[in-house]
C-alpha cells in the first residue's frame, strides 16, 4: 500500500518554495515580464522517483506551486528526479525533451518557454543589497561580488574544458563523446542486426518444421 | 419543552436560542488578537491548512467566491487576488467585531475591488440560489447552531457544480497524538489565551467546542444527508483538522 503524506507536510514545502521562487523573481525584472506570457498555463510535473505531484501556474508575475489542481492542465510532463533536472539545465529544451526519458503530455512549447526562463534567471542581487547597506557600499559590494562571480565562472568552465582535454587526449582515461555515440550507435545497429537474423532463423526453423511435418 | 430546544456550548448545555450570544461574546472578546493567537497556538501551521484549502478549492479567475465565518480574512485575501477583477469574493461573518477587524486588514493591505463585506448567520445565508463557484467555512462551522440547516443554506447558494469546502478541527487518527493534543488543549491553550489575550474561558471554550464538533466521517455523512454530493475529506496534521470537500449536483 502507498504511504499517504500529510496533506500538511507537502504544502509547506511547496509554499517554502514557492517563497523562495517568487524572492529570486522579485530580483528578477526582466524574467518576471517573461514569465506573464505563460500566464493561464498550468505545468503538472509528476515525478516518479521520489513520488511528488507538482502543479506550477505562472501569472502576475509569480509563479504558483500546488501539491492538488482538478483543473485543465497545459502540458503534463513524467519523469524521474534526475530527468526533470537535466531538462531544467539542459542549453537546448527540445532536444532534452525530445532526446530524454520524459513522457510529455500536452503543449510543449510553453514547458520549452518556462524552461527558458528559469534557466536564464538573471537576479540583480544589487537591489537587496542596497536597500540594506546603502547606496554606496551596496553598489561596491554587489560590484566585488558581480565580478567574483565572474571569475568563478570562467574559472571553472576553463578547469572542466581542461580536465577534459586531459582525460581524453592526455591520460586517455575515457573516449571522447563523438567517438562513444558512435561506438554507440554501432552498438544499437548490431542490436538491430542480431534481433532480424533472430526471427529470420525462427521463420527457418517455423519452415522447417512445416516441411518435416 | 422538548430537548430539542436545548444545544450544546463547548461541555455546556444550553438554550438554543441562546447559543449564537454566547458564541457572539468570544468572538468580540478575542477579535483584535484572533490572528496573533492563531499564529501562537498553530505554531502558524494555521497557514499551511487554508493553503491547502485553497489548493483543493479548484478557485480561478473569475469565479465568485464566498467565505463563510471569514473572520480576519485569510482566506478571502488570497481567493482575491486569484478570481482578479472579474471575479467576486464575498467575506461574510456573523461578529460584527470579527467582520470589522477582517475589512480593515484587508482595506490596509490595499485589497478592495472585488471584495464585500457582509455580516450574515451561515443558516440563513441572505444570498440568491446558485450564487458562487465555491463556498468555503474555515473554523466556523462547530460555532453554528445548527449545522444541518447551515450546510443546506450553503448548497442553496452554491451554484450546480460549485464546490463546498469545510475546514475544521476534527479526531486524530493517532491514539497517542490524540492524548498529546488533549493535554496541549486543556492545559496549554487557556493558559496561551490569559497571558496573550487575557481571555482564558474563550480558550477553553475552543477545546471544548472542538470536542464536541462531529469527526470526520459525521460531518461526511451530514455533508451528504444535506444534498451534497462526491463528498470527501482530507485529514491534515494526523487528523487535528480535517478539510472536507462536497459539490452541489449539476
């Protein structure tokens, strides 16, 4: 039998969430606008491992988590955590969708659209900063900060590109990804091969008994 | 003088008729802190239960809403900004005290528009027949007298297809939650309500109203005998409060 979870329990995680969602949006202009195009649209995620129902509804510039929704859904996605994880950081949306192990239902050009937006969130983190500091020392911190961030981004899409370059040409731990998909792709074409020859020696072996027979 | 004329308030039996005053009278005694108590004595999990309420409540833009023993308006604040401008939500209450407080809170918090105010007895909702899409009481129902007649007074104004929701304390499915919950009700809450609000006897009239208010499947079968149908509920926090939902035919 399932566990039923306290109706109580998920919607205070859902509106934990939610509050957090909203204050990054708040920070957010630019993304909020974005995100009242969707308006009226209604996401039921249903993931399977761990087993979670959650509904997103964007509108006013907010968006809405709900653990129920008896309503018409815009497009209805089921997956696994890791699944929805690799869409919501995948750089392109459709052939994550279209590629990954996700049943989609519904519209998907919306999900594409929202998928959009949360990735490319862009938080002004100077606005807090300044409300709390002042305009000068919260402008100088956010700056320290902005250009912190920076360099840590660079620095480390450098190291993965080097790390990278240094597994496969130099210590040749592991193929490169063109070569594996293609290692793959032969892989799947022998699959292909040995299921045929399997039901033409079956249809053989049919005949064969047919003429004993 | 048949036993029908007499009901119950909290442990105590009396006079139906005189029933509504006394309700009346807790609630003018604990209006200007209901919200402050409720925080304290939830621990604000008070929240996260008309979150739910909403939720299930299925409210969309447009929709007309009405919000029964409504009091400070928690969830008439929120059904607001979801029906949005072309909907309609209606806070009513039977304490002007309650009402008054809820109208200001939300009038402060720059909420008007497609908000009304209307003080009126759940059994005697002063309303056309299907008037609303959802029809919600949260904490309120146990306060009526007569719960039959408000149940079948909320149906009437429902629209066919509406949906009732009813958010109320209700029996612990847990034995020893319930003995922890009893202790909590009995020495803790009239103790919160005199040194916060300085009003114990309301607080001990809440645990005891909330003893005598029908468990969940009562309240179902009631819900049901007064017309409404697809009924169900929800037990939340192990069954402390119970979220019952029915829908009028269409």
């Amino acid at each position: 039998m399932a566990t039923v979870i306290d109706p109580a329990l998920h919607t205070a995680v859902f509106a934990a969430l939610e509050r957090v969602i909203n204050r990054a949006l708040e920070l957010a202009p630019a993304n909020r606008q974005e995100l009242d195009s969707l308006a009226d649209c209604v996401f039921a995620l249903h993931c399977t491992a761990p087993e979670v129902e959650v509904y997103l509804q964007p509108g006013n510039g907010r968006l809405r988590l709900m653990g129920y929704y008896d309503g018409v859904v815009t497009t209805s996605v089921r997956g696994t955590a890791s699944d929805f994880a690799e869409l919501a950081t995948a750089a392109d949306p459709t052939a994550a969708l279209i590629n990954g192990r996700l049943e989609l239902n519904g519209d998907s050009a919306p999900l594409i659209e929202l998928q959009k937006i949360i990735s490319t969130l862009d938080i002004d983190w100077e606005a807090p900063l300044v409300e709390v500091l002042g305009d000068v020392a919260g402008h100088q911190l956010a700056q320290f900060l902005r250009g912190a961030y920076s360099w840590g981004r660079q620095a480390s899409s450098g190291l993965g590109r080097q790390l990278e370059e240094f597994i496969h040409e130099e210590a040749r731990l592991c193929p490169p990804r063109l070569e594996l998909e293609d290692f793959y792709r032969d892989v799947q074409q022998l699959g292909l091969r040995v299921d045929r020859l399997q039901s033409r020696a079956q249809r053989l072996r049919k005949r064969l008994r047919q003429l004993r027979e | 003088m048949s036993d029908k004329d007499t009901t119950h308030f909290g442990y105590k039996e009396v006079d139906t008729g005189a029933k509504a005053g006394l309700v009346a009278d807790v609630f003018h005694s604990v209006a200007s802190r209901y919200d402050l108590m409720n925080d304290l004595m939830s621990a604000g999990i008070h929240r996260v239960w008309k979150r739910f309420t909403i939720e299930l409540s299925g409210v969309r833009s447009g929709n007309a809403v009405l919000d029964i023993a409504g009091g400070t308006g928690d969830l008439a604040a929120r059904f607001a900004d979801i029906v949005g401008p072309t909907g309609r939500v209606v806070l009513a209450d039977i304490n002007d005290s309650m009402l008054k407080v809820g109208r200001d809170k939300l009038l402060d918090n720059g909420r008007l528009g497609n908000l009304e105010f209307v003080q009126a007895d759940a059994q005697y909702l002063p309303f056309p027949d299907d008037s609303f899409d959802c029809v919600t009481i949260a904490f309120g129902l146990r306060n009526v007298t007569d719960k039959d007649l408000a149940l079948r007074s909320m149906l009437r104004v429902l629209k066919p297809g509406g949906r009732l929701l009813v958010l109320e304390f209700s029996k612990p499915d847990n034995p020893l939650l319930s003995k922890a919950y009893d202790t909590y009700s009995f020495r803790v809450l009239p103790v919160m309500g005199r040194v916060v609000a300085n009003d114990a006897d309301s607080y001990q009239y809440l645990a005891e109203s909330i003893r005598m208010h029908p468990d969940q499947e009562t309240l179902k079968d009631m819900m049901e005998d007064a017309g409404f149908t697809r009924c169900e509920y929800h037990n939340m926090t192990g069954g402390v409060v119970a979220l019952h939902k029915g829908t009028k035919a269409q």
